[in-house]
C-alpha cells in the first residue's frame, strides 16, 4: 500500500446503550442501576474500526457532528493527526469531560481501522512488550450485603484464579467506617492470606479519615489504596504516601496530558481509563510521563479495550476487570478475552484490537 493510496476516514457513526445493572449498585460516593456506553463505528478503505466510551448519550451529537467532519478525508493510517484535528476542533467546547470521552471512543476506532488496514493486532500495530497483563476483579460495592460481598470474592479469587481482587470503601461519604473495616476484615478472610487485597475509596474520606484508616488497611495487608480522598486534593494524596504502603493509586478522572502532569507527584502508581484520557493515542503520552517519573500505569476499566495498550506499555502495572464491564463486554462484543488465571494477552491471530459488537444484542439497550 503506497502513501498515497493509504484510505482515509469515509465514515463516522455512534450509537448510545444503556444496560441495566442486576441489582443497584453504589461505591462511596456514588450510586447508579445502569451504565450508558457511546459505541463508535468507523469506516475506511476495507477496514470498519470499533470504539467506545463508558459516558452520557449526549456524545453521540458531540461525535457525529463535531468530532466525524473533522476526521472525515483524512487518512486513516494517521491516528496522531486525526486526534490532533479532533483535538484542535473542541477548543472552545473545552476538553475535560464529556469531550475527552467523546474524542477516546472515536481515536480507539481509528486505530482500530488502522490495524486492520495493515493486517496487524492492535498490541503490535502499538508496539507490544508484554506477552500477557495481570488483571485484578473489582467490584466488591458498598451496596452489597456482606454474603454477595463474599460470593463475588470467591468467584474472582477461586472460580477464576485471579490472585487480586479490590472492593470499594468510603460508604456514604466515608460516614461508616467500622462497615468499611468489617467488610474489609471480611474480604481477606474471604480471599485469604494469598491473595492481594485493593481498596479503593472512591474520593470517600477527608484527609483525616484516611490517614486514620491507612494503619487498620496496612494490618490487613491491602496493598492499594485507590483515591483515599478526592483526585481533586493533590496534596491530601501526596501525605498519604507511605514507604510503608498502601500504594495510594489515582487518575480515572484523568482527561488530558496535563491533569496526568500535575498528579505523578502525589501518587504511587496512575491509573488511566483509555476511554476518557483520549484513546490510545493520549494513553501513549500518559505512559511516557508516568515512565519518566519512574511510575507504574494501570489501566482504569474498560477492560478488552484496555489490553493492546497495556501490553504496548513497559510500565505497565495491570488492568482493572470492573465487574458491570466485564459483564457488559462479555455481553454485547465478541472476542473479549478470559481474565481467568489472572492474566490476559491480546490477539495476535487477529488484526485490530479483535473486539466486534454483536449488533442484535446491543440494539435491546439501545436509546
């Protein structure tokens, strides 16, 4: 294929889901009973790249009719330069938010497009260094009862084999924490002494709380303690460091290279979700900034689209399989990949990041 027969972007279309949870679910600062996905499908030469977004239906008007003309002739080999349009193109719309996930969804559709024009897996197509990723379950709400609490465990830990599992603190704005400390007390009997223990607070907790609550984590040997206080609150993170751990972990809220900047400081490892940074392409940048401040990635959610990327990064820590997207991608897309044993690797049969949507499955949860 010459330059100058490279295909370019012909198409651009997204499509809002909305899937139900089983039961209604809450962490420590928010509840919910549904997850809305923005899928983006993109068409180019001989190749139809896949994409999508954990966020609101109101990007698919923000994708169709900004962020599509702008990316619509240009050549589909050039993800870089069709982000650096999109990008250029919500200036005055402002980037962080509900833009940057609109802009992640399309970007991971070009780049599927453009492996698939060269006959290649994503993971390669990125540059792969990683084999295979570790994986962690999450789930583990305040909203459950202390036996769904210890069935979901056992499922990560025994069913599957995966050798980390994280739950989530903070209930009620950090308003009960001897149930914090029960269901954690509960979580290792559950797991076992084997087994890494994650929290994550979801921005629950004052400063003083945390700090408080960090001894009584340590005795249960949790290792990760994720957004202890607000991702807001740079500086509440950076005094919860300790050579003693937990590692205290942030970034999910991430949008833009230099919220990432500002974190590195204030945390031990930086989490990245791939559909709100600005796909693949910001990603790439991010992992760059964390490696050169001698810091870990993990990925945030999201986590079939997740893998290319995290096995084409060399500090990479491991990929968060969040139970409602787990349960959402095995459903609504073929070719996701088994976390059982505690790792995934990509495709490397299949080009593109190997993830189609199974169109008649995902049009009952259609808006």
């Amino acid at each position: 294929m010459t330059a100058t027969a490279a295909p370019r972007v012909e198409h651009v279309e997204a499509t809002a889901y909305r899937v139900p949870t089983p039961a209604p679910e809450a962490d420590g600062t928010l509840s919910w009973d549904g997850t809305t996905l923005v899928v983006v499908r993109l068409h180019a030469g001989a190749a139809d790249g896949l994409g999508w977004t954990y966020a609101d239906a109101s990007c698919v008007p923000l994708i169709e009719q900004k962020l599509a003309p702008e990316i619509t002739g240009l050549p589909a080999l050039d993800p870089p330069a069709c982000w650096s349009a999109m990008q250029r193109a919500v200036r005055n719309l402002g980037r962080v938010g509900l833009v940057s996930c609109a802009l992640s969804a399309v970007d991971i559709a070009v780049w599927d497009a453009a492996a698939k024009l060269v006959s290649l897996p994503l993971a390669r197509f990125l540059g792969r260094v990683h084999e295979h990723v570790d994986v962690y379950g999450s789930g583990g709400f305040t909203s459950e009862d202390d036996d769904r609490l210890a069935e979901q465990l056992d499922e990560w830990v025994r069913r599957r084999r995966i050798p980390r599992a994280k739950i989530k603190i903070g209930e009620a704005w950090g308003s009960h924490v001897s149930r914090d400390l029960s269901r954690v007390r509960l979580a290792r009997e559950t797991v076992g002494d084997d087994t890494e223990l994650f929290v994550d607070a979801n921005g629950g907790y004052s400063i003083g709380q945390a700090r408080r609550i960090t001894g009584p984590l340590r005795e249960f040997g949790v290792t990760w303690f994720e957004e202890p206080v607000s991702s807001d609150d740079l500086a509440g993170l950076a005094q919860l460091r300790s050579p003693d751990g937990p590692d205290i972990a942030a970034g999910e809220y991430g949008y833009d290279l230099p919220y990432f900047a500002r974190m590195l400081p204030s945390v031990d490892c930086l989490q990245v979700d791939v559909t709100r940074c600005g796909g693949y392409t910001e990603w790439r940048r991010v992992a760059a900034l964390a490696a050169a401040a001698n810091r870990d990635v993990s990925a945030h959610c999201a986590p079939n689209l997740s893998a290319s990327a995290a096995a084409a990064t060399p500090n990479f820590r491991h990929i968060e399989w969040f139970a409602d997207h787990d349960r959402i991608e095995s459903e609504l897309f073929d070719g996701g990949l088994d976390p059982t044993g505690g790792t995934v690797a990509p495709s490397m049969s299949e080009a593109g990041h190997g993830l189609r949507l199974r169109t008649a499955a995902a049009a009952e949860y259609a808006l």
